[in-house]
C-alpha cells in the first residue's frame, strides 16, 4: 500500500492520535524554527564582532592553524588508542590534554604580548608543547611518509600564530623585531646592483659623470700643487677633458643649471677637505652661552645726543632711578619677509628632529639668520610637539639630562607670543 494510503486509513482509524501527532509535529517545527534564527543571530554576531574586524590573512592563519591543530589530534587519538591502551570515555577525555595545552599557552602568550609586548614564557612554551605532540604523534604513524605529515602539522600551526604574532606585534609597537644585517637588498646594493635611492637610470648615470669630472679636477689641481712632471699634467688634463665632454654630451650639463650646481658642490667639497680639520663643531651637551646685549645707563636728565639713531627713553615721573637702554634693537623686517624666515627656520627644526637632535636656539638662529630671542621663542613653542618632547623625555629619562637651551630640554620656556612678536622684540 502506498504512504499516502496508509496515513489516510491510520487518520481515520485513530483521528484522536493523529491530531495529537500533528500539534506535536507543529510544536516541534516551531522548536526547531526559533533554534536554527537563534543560531543564525548568533553566527551574524560572532561574524560582526569577531570575524568582519580582522584582516583577511588573520582569518585565514585561525582557519590554517585549527586545521593542523586537528591533524595533530587526529594522530594523538590514535596513539592514545594503540600505544597507551586507552579505550571508551578515558580515550575521548585525554587524547587532546597537548593541544588544550598549546592553545592555553598561545592565548596567553597573546595576552602578555598585548600588555608587556613579549610573549614571554608562555611563547617558548607553545613551540616545546607543538615539538612534544608532533614527535608523539608521528611515533604512531604507519609509513615514513606519514611520519613527516604528522610532524610537519603541528610545526606548521606554531609556524602560523608565530607570524600572527609577529605581524599584531608590530601594529601595536610600531616597530620589527629585529633587522637583518644581511638581506638580499643590501648584497645586491653591496655588488652594484641596486640603487638605495629611488633615483632613475639617467639621474644615477649623470650624478655618476659629474663625479668623474668633480675626480679628475681634484686629481689635476693636486698635480699641479705638487709640481708635477709636464706629461703627468697633459694626462690629467686630458682626462679631466674626456669626463667634461661625456658629462655635457650625456647629462645636459651645459644647459642644466641644477647639474651645474650640483658640479660646482661637489668640487668646492673635494677641495676643501683638509678645511675639515680645523672646524669646530659645537658640543651637543655644552650648555647655550646666552650673549647680553650691550646696556647702557642713562641718568635722569641727559644731555642731547649729537647722534639723532640713538633713541633714549627716559621716564619723567621717576627722578632718582636711572633708565637702562637696549641699543641694540633687533632688525625690523616685513610680513613676507617673516613669513619666509619662519619657514626656513621650521624645515631645518624638522629635518633635525627627524635626524633624533634637538637643536639648540644658537643654532636656528645661525642656520636661518634670525635674532637669538626669536630662536628662542620658535624653539619653546616647536619643542612642545609629540616628536620632539618624545626625543627630550627619552634623552632625560636614559641619561638624566635636563633642558638648558641646548640638547636636550625637557623643561618648558615660557614665552608669550603675540602675532608672531616676543615682549622683548
């Protein structure tokens, strides 16, 4: 008889029982309807909060791991079973105590990481515990092809939360691990070929000519101080004429100013190296040696001054105190004119701070050719920035060097600043 036929007779044979099939069945259909939305918010949810926040290569480094982790705990089921005799519930409850273990030590390697920035103890643990389960579970394998499979699983999930270690601590600290003295980069810039810069083949191929000019000039003027024989003169002078005609046929030399320029620089630096053992640098840590300006007293009732540049102020209400003068005012200079020195002055503080050198008031004021109190007031405001207080609290914390003007400063300068002018300018 067909299904159909035999649900229609047992409905009209027992209609009490089959009614009460039916609301049991709706009942259950009901059950498993609000379940399965359950479990579907729950799966959006996790995927919001936990899935959709990661990068894409996280994703996949859980997914890679999880799967070796499960080759590993497929081979411990087996050896617990075959080697250690364990059978039924005891078999099913510590096959995976290795595992549970490598994860509790990874998480907890992650967490230390987060908070101390190193995995600590618990991350050499994580690689002995994976070596242990690879080596036992490979001991179980029945081939040697298996062996290798089973001890490569494991090694490749610790291999997997490694780099996601690496690549989370990074993010956080903003900083590598560590740096290869001996990279491919370097030993290909090492032999020549490769370029440190971003520099195209004709720019490193003019800069390279213009050397051999700057070169042979040296090498003919050494010659020549040195009095050299007449032929040892012909050849460098044809040498030094050989460089300029393949620098001005191949690098545009004669109608690129910026070439030139850079030729002019480089000879004027070769010959004048041994100026450099008469220069005197200043010293970093010398405290700044604050010059005063000439002061002078006037009393109360001067006489006139034949000189109508010297201006004196003179307080009439006080009749006993004498009146100190500044004869020499700072220079007085137009908007534009400020614009463009305040500019200079915040390129070469810039360049410095990224060079990890605070530099002192002497010498902004030395580089842009601005007054001493002017580079002092740029110096107070800039050295409140995050880049330079980072550099000026690390030089005090290491070394306990406190700010005086020079390197480094910790201690702010206070200075009122009004439309780009000092009280005392």
């Amino acid at each position: 008889m067909p299904p159909i036929d035999q649900i229609t007779t047992f409905a009209a044979d027992q209609p009490v029982l089959t009614i009460i099939i039916a609301v049991f069945g709706l009942v259950l259909m009901a059950v498993a309807y609000f379940a399965l939305r359950a479990l579907l918010r729950l799966a959006v949810h996790v995927y919001q909060r936990h899935v959709a926040p990661r990068p894409v290569e996280d994703i996949l480094t859980i997914v890679a791991a999880s799967i070796a982790t499960g080759v590993s705990a497929q081979g411990m089921w087996r050896f617990s079973s075959d080697v250690l005799g364990f059978d039924g519930p005891l078999r099913l409850l510590l096959f995976a105590f290795i595992e549970v273990a490598v994860i509790t030590s990874a998480v907890r390697a992650r967490r230390n990481m987060r908070e101390n920035f190193s995995a600590g103890i618990d991350g050499v643990a994580v690689w002995v515990l994976t070596g242990l389960t690879a080596v036992l579970s490979s001991m179980d394998a029945r081939s040697p092809a298996e062996a290798v499979f089973r001890l490569a699983a494991p090694l490749v999930a610790a291999w997997l939360w490694e780099r996601g270690m690496a690549i989370e601590r990074h993010r956080i600290t903003g900083r590598a691990r560590i740096n290869w003295r001996i990279t491919p980069e370097r030993a290909l810039v090492r032999i020549g070929l490769a370029e440190v810069s971003d520099r195209t083949a004709s720019e490193v191929d003019a800069h390279r000519r213009l050397t051999r000019v700057a070169l042979a000039a040296k090498r003919a003027r050494a010659l020549r101080a040195s009095g050299a024989s007449e032929r040892k003169m012909r050849a460098a002078l044809a040498k030094l004429d050989r460089a300029m005609d393949q620098a001005v046929e191949h690098s545009g030399l004669a109608v690129d100013s910026a070439r030139q320029e850079a030729l002019l620089s480089q000879i004027g630096a070769l010959y004048n190296t041994s100026a450099l053992i008469d220069l005197t640098p200043p010293v970093p840590w010398e405290p700044e040696r604050e010059e005063p300006p000439a002061r002078r007293v006037v009393p109360l009732r001067p006489a006139v001054s034949a000189d109508p540049s010297v201006a004196i102020s003179i307080d009439d209400d006080d009749d006993d105190e004498p009146h100190v003068v500044d004869d020499t005012p700072p220079p007085v200079v137009d908007t534009a004119q400020r614009a463009a020195l305040m500019r200079a002055a915040r390129e070469y503080w810039d360049k410095q701070i990224e060079r990890k050198f605070v530099p002192r008031a002497a010498d902004i004021a030395h580089e842009v050719g601005i007054s001493l109190a002017t580079a002092r007031e740029y110096r107070a405001l800039w050295k409140l920035e995050p880049k330079a207080h980072a550099l000026l609290e690390a030089a005090y914390n290491e070394h306990g060097i406190v700010d005086t003007g020079t390197f480094p400063a910790i201690e702010t300068e206070q200075v009122l600043t009004v439309n780009g002018s000092s009280p005392g300018r």
